[in-house]
C-alpha cells in the first residue's frame, strides 16, 4: 500500500531563533498523522544539531543533499556518514538546480547507492525543463533520468521518486493537476519496466512545485500522486500546517 508524504525543504532560509520557534509552534499546536503519513522536514544543514535535540515527534529529519563521495568528501560537502550521524531518514538526490548546473545521472546514482548502504532513504528528483517541456520530451526526458539514476539499483522500493519539473520552480507557471497526475503514471510505468516487478509501482511518488494551502487538495485529488514536495509554504507555520492538513 502507498503512504501519503510531505516533504519539506526549507533550503537556507531561518535563522537559528527562528527554527527553534518554528518547532515550540509544532510542540504547541501538535501534528496528528492518519494513514501512515510521513512528514519530512529537511532545514539547512547547519541545523541538523537543533533538528536532532529539539524536532518535535513524529517530524522525520531529511537532508537537501549528500556527497557521492563516501570519505572525505569536498569541501563544502556533506558525507553521508555525517548525515547517518545526524539522524537523517530522507535525502534528496537529483534536485532540479544540480541537475541543471553540474549533476549528472551518474552522480545521482553513486548518491542513491550511497544512502541506501547507510540505511537513508534516496528522495530522487526528476523533470524537464522549459524548451523540453514546449518540444513534448517531457516523458523521454524522465525515462532517461529515471534509467540513469536507478541503473545497478537492486531495491528500487526502497526510494521516494519526486516530480519537480525545472520549468514550475523558474517560471512560477503551475501545470494542471491531471498533467501531473499523467506525468507520475509515466513514472510509475518506468519503475516496473526498469525491474519488471510490479511492487516497485507501489513507492511513493510526490509533485513539488509552488505548493500552497489553496491549491494541494487539487493535486492530492489525482490518483496517482502520494505526496507534496513543498518550499515557500513550509517556511510559515500557518501554510505548513494547511499543506499537510489540507484534507480536514
């Protein structure tokens, strides 16, 4: 069975005030989760320490990035035994941004390989841009990134794969719901045809993508779709609680 998500990426926004704020508000108002809903919460990474002491239950910690290097790393860099350390559950792999400045499917793939040894779920992002959007490639360019991130991957049910088309976080231009949900059909179809197994469909799926209390419960209507990747909305604590509790 397919569990709800919502996964939260602050990027480098919040003050260290403002994080512990943002959790004495979670503790104060509570966060109670129906139909093993999982709500991930990846802050910048100077904040693993408050995340790791003070996160209020049941808030998964997850992590914006890692290393494909396993020791040492670069500099800058965060090595995955460090984000183990820290207690995270969820990395994203595959963002968009990387994808577009440097980060090739090969280097994807050494990431998800990676985390999957330390026992950290791989968030892999995949989507198009604008102009392969425009030229109908969107679904060859997903089978791509798909095949090339997951290629040697033996427990392909053990990742949360998000549709985060390049186009929707640069232009703020928000596609149609059953577009997504088509989209993440595609995506599903790739995962069995990759392994030919039919369980690899049941994985969670998420759309992120100029998320907002006025607008998730369209997208969480198609039936496709397990869960929100969400950005602006989860830095308030009033749009973050009506993204997760969009159903009530």
């Amino acid at each position: 069975m397919r569990r709800p998500m919502f996964f939260a990426c602050w990027k480098s926004n919040k003050t260290p005030k403002e994080v512990l704020e943002f959790f004495q508000q979670v503790y104060q108002r509570g966060l109670e989760l129906k139909n093993k809903t999982e709500v991930i919460l990846a802050p910048a990474a100077c904040y693993y320490e408050i995340a790791r002491l003070k996160m209020p239950k049941p808030l998964q910690l997850g992590a914006q990035d890692v290393s494909e290097i396993e020791f040492g790393g670069r500099m800058g860099e965060l090595s995955v035994q460090l984000l183990k350390e820290y207690g995270v559950k969820y990395c994203i792999v595959g963002d968009s941004i990387w994808r577009q400045s440097f980060e090739l499917d090969e280097v994807v793939n050494k990431k998800i390989k990676l985390l999957q040894k330390y026992g950290i779920t791989p968030v892999l992002c995949v989507g198009e841009s604008w102009s392969e959007n425009q030229n109908n490639l969107t679904l060859e360019v997903i089978k791509r990134q798909i095949q090339g991130a997951l290629v040697g991957i033996p427990n392909i049910n053990q990742i949360v794969v998000c549709y985060r088309p390049i186009w929707v976080v640069q232009r703020g231009i928000l596609p149609k719901p059953d577009y997504v949900n088509m989209v993440i059909k595609h995506i599903r179809k790739c995962l069995v045809d990759l392994k030919g197994n039919p369980l690899d469909a049941s994985l969670p799926i998420l759309y992120g993508g100029q998320i907002t209390p006025a607008n998730v419960k369209s997208y969480m209507a198609q039936p496709e779709l397990d869960g929100i990747f969400f950005v602006g909305s989860s830095l308030n604590i009033d749009t973050f609680y009506g993204v997760i509790n969009y159903d009530k």
